[in-house]
C-alpha cells in the first residue's frame, strides 16, 4: 500500500521560531524531535511571503504567475472568497484522491470557497473566511454544514484532524492536511500558562534592528501589538508552542495506531513572519512597497518518515513549496499532469539514495509586480515598472540594511541576476495570471490585486 501523507502547515510561523532552527528560548519538543529524526531543509522558502497565494502554491505546484492567485483573499465582505480562483488547476489533493486516497482536510485553507468542500477531499473542516480568533465561540464548516464551537482554535483544529485519523476508510491510504492559524495576528489570546512562560524572556534571539529603510510601515506593523512589543513576542512563542502540542498530539495518535513508519509527516509554514525583526511586524504586505526580507520568506520545512526518510540530516538545497509538491507526488507514486512546473522532487535528498544533479542555485519569488532572485550570496529585488529596486549582499550583509542597487560597481552582478529572474519567469509565467497584470488593478491599502478567475 502506498504510504500515508500528513502535512501541517501554519499560518505566519516564521523559520527563526523553533528549537530546531536555532531559537534557544522557544520550547519546540516536537518539532525538535521531528527534525533529529528526520530531515530539516535549512533553506526553505516560500514562492511569495502572503497566505493565499503561497498556500495555492502548495496546493498546486505552480507559480502565483501560473495559478493566479497574488494577495491574500480578504474577508471584507466582498465576493472574493467565493470564487473559484483555483478553478481548472489540478490540485495536490485531487490528485491522491483519484490515485485511491481518502483525503481529509482541518484548519485553514484560505484558496477561496471556505464553506464548501473542495474537489478531492473526502473530510472537510474549515475555520470558514474570518479572519483567526484563538479562542472563544466561532463558526465552522463540516462537510457544508455551518457548526459553532468554542474553545481553543489549535485545540479545535487538533481534535477534528484526531477524528478524521479514527473515522478514515481504513482499507484506503489517507493524505491528512493540517492547517494551524495561532502564529497568527492578533498575537493575543494563547494560553495563559504558556504565555506565562515566556513573559520573562529576554528574546535574544530576535537581532535589534533599525527599522526597514526601504519602505513605509503598514498593515500589521502599524497595529497596536507594537506598543506593548514584549507581550506580542510572549504570545507569539507561546503560539508556536501551542502548536507544538498540537502536532504531538498527531504523531501521539499515529503512534497508537501503529501508523508512524507507513506515514510521511511534513511540518511547514505558508510564509515566514517579522516579529520586530527591522521593526517590521508581518510579512511581505506588512510594507509599501511590499518586502523580501529573510525572515518574511524563510519557512521551516521538515520531513519524518521513519525507516523512509533518512534521520539525522540538515538539507542546505534551496526548496520551495513547488518543489514539496513535487517530493510528494514521488513519494506516492503518482505522476504530475502535464505541465510545466517549476519545482523539482527532492525526496532522493529527504532518503539519501543520490545527488539531484543540477539542483538550482538560486531561489525565487514574486508578490504581484515585485520579482526576487535568491543566490547563497546576493537577493535581487526588482519592482516592475519604475521600482524601487534592491540588491543585497547577504554575506557581508545580512540584515539587508544596505541597498546596493544602483551602485556602479554592481552593474555587472545587477544585469546578470536580471537576466536569470527573467529568464525564469519568461519560462514559466501564464500571460494571461502573471503578477505583473495586477497593475492594470490597483486596489486601496497598499496591496496587489487580485486576477478575477471569471465568473
């Protein structure tokens, strides 16, 4: 039989917060023990730093400029979440249903169409279009029915994932996505006892830095959660322990039901998030114009399958969520539609069964008009038409404080990693979803548009 596939992916759980990643006050126990035990990518990063558009990249393999998806589906009381911006896309859970998958999904999903199961999933659970609210009394959707709970949101999450892991056709695979929302705003409301235990760190961890020179301050960096700077950063790593827990409380049930070594575990994130790292509070859309700071587009991403994945090891590769599509549709057996997608399988590095040759060494992304190219020592940012531009030198350089774009001396470097961002996009991007149309749409508040999918 082919194997089981659980992914849980947050909602803003930046890279940097986590045992395993380096954090040294945050207590992360099993994600920590995932990572010992498995395999931590240490240069994951997302295709774009906003949630809709990187989760529909998770979801199908494909660019923002392919699948159409550039901001953050708003709830505002418009009609964008009831649209079908995924429609006539393939996604990751229709395809392991019709390879013979029950398919189950609990948490967020934030692709459009909250209230209303999505092709491919047998079980459907959603925090429907609000916006997270940690705890307290909420709505929910079971399979299209409208159903009010109360209590934790992580905890809500947890136990209908527990459900479906006990009520599943056990005669069939299963493909389980988690998707968790307490790393998100507002960063208040996590339990008591865990933000206790974190009222008396220090944060070193966090770099003091002078605030982001190349934009204007917006959206989450100008809530009220930075006048009280250390009671956010309590919360906010008493969320990521919260959901920590949770995910123990998957790989506890797996466990019980002897499911751990014919399971692959995935934990990741759908972006990366600044908690007051260049005074940012967010991620790409937390400036104008919208940023691609280290710390807004690297994700953790790590991968445990016990006697499959090859324990112990710490991935340099640069990957994406492309590329996880990829690695999963491998592991499964199930091939990909024809298209051209531009992320690689990199289970043979996950299992250590051989090199990938030409593994890229470069990494790339884009939100609406703005296009990055990431080497091992420079990060090109380009704003097309007119700017402003960026390029860093990341090892000299670290915190991005330095903008070296323009310089004369930089010309040579600037035109090269031009040419490789172009030729890039050039490749894959669908002219009629690539992000540069968005400015043929410009909306309010310092946002992208979106790409009206029809009707």
């Amino acid at each position: 039989m082919r194997p089981n596939v659980l992914v849980v992916l947050s909602d803003d759980h930046g890279q940097w917060a986590s045992g395993c990643y380096g954090n040294r006050e945050l207590m992360t126990p099993t994600m920590d023990y995932l990572s010992a035990t498995g395999v931590r990518m240490a240069n994951a990063f997302t295709p774009t730093p906003v949630c809709s558009p990187a989760r529909a990249s998770f979801w199908t393999g494909l660019l923002p400029s392919q699948h159409g998806l550039h901001d953050f589906i708003r709830d505002n009381g418009d009609d964008s979440g009831t649209r079908e911006w995924l429609r006539g896309t393939v996604t990751l859970a229709q395809l392991l249903h019709d390879a013979g998958y029950t398919c189950g999904l609990a948490g967020k999903w934030h692709c459009g169409q909250e209230d209303r199961r999505q092709p491919g999933f047998d079980d459907w659970f959603t925090s429907g279009r609000q916006q997270p609210q940690h705890d307290g009394r909420r709505s929910f959707v079971h399979n299209d029915e409208v159903v009010e709970l109360s209590g934790n949101l992580t905890h809500i999450v947890t136990d209908q994932a527990v459900r479906f892991l006990r009520e599943r056709d056990r005669h069939k695979p299963f493909f389980l996505f988690v998707g968790y929302s307490a790393t998100h705003s507002p960063w208040s409301d996590h339990p008591e006892r865990l933000v206790h235990a974190y009222r008396s760190c220090r944060f070193d961890d966090i770099p003091r830095d002078p605030t982001y020179p190349f934009g204007k301050m917006v959206r989450e960096s100008i809530l009220p959660t930075r006048e009280r700077p250390r009671e956010a950063l309590a919360q906010y790593y008493a969320a990521v322990s919260e959901i920590d827990q949770g995910l123990g409380r998957l790989l506890d049930e797996l466990d019980s039901e002897g499911l751990r070594s014919t399971t692959l575990v995935v934990y990741t994130a759908d972006h990366g998030l600044n908690c007051s790292h260049h005074g940012i509070w967010g991620k790409g859309n937390s400036t104008w114009p919208q940023n691609m700071v280290e710390e807004s587009i690297r994700v953790p991403l790590i991968l445990n399958q016990p006697g499959v994945i090859f324990p112990g090891q710490v991935r340099s590769e640069m990957v994406d969520h492309c590329d996880l599509f990829q690695t999963l549709l491998e592991l499964v057996d199930v091939p990909a539609p024809a298209r051209s997608y531009p992320g690689r399988s990199f289970l043979r590095l996950a299992t250590n069964t051989g090199p990938v040759p030409g593994w890229r060494e470069a990494q790339f992304g884009e939100y609406g008009n703005l296009r990055m190219i990431r080497t091992r020592t420079h990060k090109l940012v380009r704003r097309y038409p007119d700017g402003p531009d960026e390029l860093f030198d990341l090892v000299a350089d670290p915190r991005e404080c330095r903008n070296l774009f323009g310089d004369p001396g930089q010309r040579e470097l600037t035109d090269h990693l031009t040419a490789l961002l172009d030729a890039f996009f050039e490749r894959y991007e669908d002219p009629e979803k690539t992000g540069l149309r968005v400015l043929e749409q410009p909306r309010p508040n310092h946002t992208v548009a979106w790409l009206d999918p029809g009707p």
